[in-house]
C-alpha cells in the first residue's frame, strides 16, 4: 500500500485472515485484523505478532471489523460466505471508494468433500460487487492455503490468481501479492473470473484431502514479468 495507509482485514482472526495479515506485515504493511469482538481482534493480532517476530508489533493491530474497514486503505475481506451480506450492510459506509478484495469461497460439505455452492449472482464477489458497487471489487488469494500462508519464513512457491473489473484496483493487489516472497501475481481477469477462482477452492480442498498434501496452483506456460492484456 501506498504511503502510510493500512490493510483492513475484515474476519481477519481465522487461519486465512490471519496468514494473509502475516504475510503483508511481513513485507512492511502495516495491518489492522478485524473481528465482531475487538479483543478477539487483538489475540489474532498478539498470534501473527508471534509469526511475524522482528519489528513486526508495531504494524499489526487487532481492532473490530468496522475499525478494520474504516482504517484500512485497502480492506480484505476474509468472513465466512455465510456472514457476507450481513457483513457489507454494516460495513458499506467505510468501504466506499476503496479496494476491496473478497477472498471468500461459497463452499458445501458433503461426506467430507467439498462442492462450490455459488449464490445466484454467480461467486461470492459479484454479488458483493452488487451489494456494495461503490467500492473497488477485486477477488483473489483463494488458492493460497491458510497453513502456508502462516509459514512466514518459508517463501510461498505458487501463484495468486487476481481478477477484477477495475484495472488499477487489479493491479494495486497484484503489486501487494508479489511483495510476498515466492509469490506469483497472476492477472485472472475480470471479475466473472472470481466464479472460477472460489470454485477451485473446492477443487484444492478435494486433491488436498486425496493425497493429504497442502497443494495449491500454479499457471504454466506464462512468464514472470510477461505482460497481460
Ligand atoms: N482457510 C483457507 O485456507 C481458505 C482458502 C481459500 C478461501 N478461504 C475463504 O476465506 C474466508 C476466511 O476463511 P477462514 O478459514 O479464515 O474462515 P473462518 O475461520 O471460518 O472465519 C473467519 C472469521 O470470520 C468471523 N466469522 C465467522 N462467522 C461469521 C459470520 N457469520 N459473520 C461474520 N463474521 C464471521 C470469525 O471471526 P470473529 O468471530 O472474530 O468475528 C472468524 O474467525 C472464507 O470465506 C473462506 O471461504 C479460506
């Protein structure tokens, strides 16, 4: 992010929220963890501290999820699907205007394996994009697994699939992306791609449970640096 402006992450105090929190304070942001309850903001803040280490204090914070969206200058929002609409309603306010990158994937259990269960706007991003069309929509980092992202020390070797309608805004957090060591920003499109990116959650879930690994997914046949259009 730019200049002295925070990364808001709303339901920041799950494994997701938590690992992409550690991973930004990592690269020097400066993160502001949400949560319904301010002191569960603040023991997931003391947690990625512990991760984090080195002078990573003093940039991460925990806080309520208003705060969270209210100082963020970039937001990420990490809540269950189950908890997104309530979620904008009360957040809309502090979101206008600014990016905001949906990382949530619908999913449904069945004996234990996972199926995409979109809602009828077709992902989780376009109907928030619909919800809130004031703010800058991105979705992406689905396929990064919460226990890597954790795993500060070690670089990530995968790719961030990033897509989005706002051109800048795609841009601006697949800058943010390739400042996580081993990261790959990955331009998946516009904002219909996000149908594709929370159904591969499932996807992973299901390969990850066959051959109980922490696999993720990485894009062959494009180079580093290539450009998109
Ligand atoms: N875990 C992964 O590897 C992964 C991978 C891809 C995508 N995702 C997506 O990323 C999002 C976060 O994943 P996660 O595993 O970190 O989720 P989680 O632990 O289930 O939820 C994250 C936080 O959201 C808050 N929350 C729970 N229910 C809520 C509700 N009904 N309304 C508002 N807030 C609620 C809780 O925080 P408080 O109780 O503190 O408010 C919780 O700690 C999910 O949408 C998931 O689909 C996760």
């Amino acid at each position: 992010m730019n200049g002295e402006s925070a990364i808001g992450i709303v339901g920041g105090t799950g494994p997701e929220g938590r690992g992409l929190a550690a991973r930004f304070a990592a690269a020097g942001e400066h993160v502001v963890i949400g949560s319904r309850d301010a002191d569960r903001g603040r023991e997931a803040a003391a947690k990625v501290v512990a991760v984090v280490g080195g002078d990573g204090a003093s940039r991460i914070e925990g806080a309520t999820n208003a705060e969270a969206a209210g100082r963020g200058g970039l937001v990420v929002l990490a809540v269950p699907y189950e908890g997104q609409t309530a979620m904008l309603g009360e957040l809309a306010p502090s979101l206008a205007g600014k990016i905001v990158v949906n990382v949530i994937a619908p999913l449904a259990f069945v004996d234990g394996r996972a199926r995409p269960a979109p809602p009828s706007a077709g992902s989780a991003a376009e109907e928030a994009a619909a919800l809130v069309p004031s703010a800058r929509w991105v979705s992406g980092f689905h396929t990064l697994p919460a226990r890597d992202l954790l795993r500060v020390g070690e670089p990530m070797a995968t790719d961030a699939l990033i897509c989005g309608d706002d051109e800048d805004a795609r841009n601006t957090v697949m800058e943010l992306a390739a400042k996580i060591p081993g990261l790959r920003p990955v331009n998946a499109g516009r904002l219909e791609s996000a149908r594709c990116l929370e159904a591969a959650t499932a996807l992973l879930i299901n390969i990850n449970r066959i051959y109980r690994a922490h696999g993720s997914i990485r894009i062959a046949g494009i180079h580093a640096g290539q450009a998109g259009t």
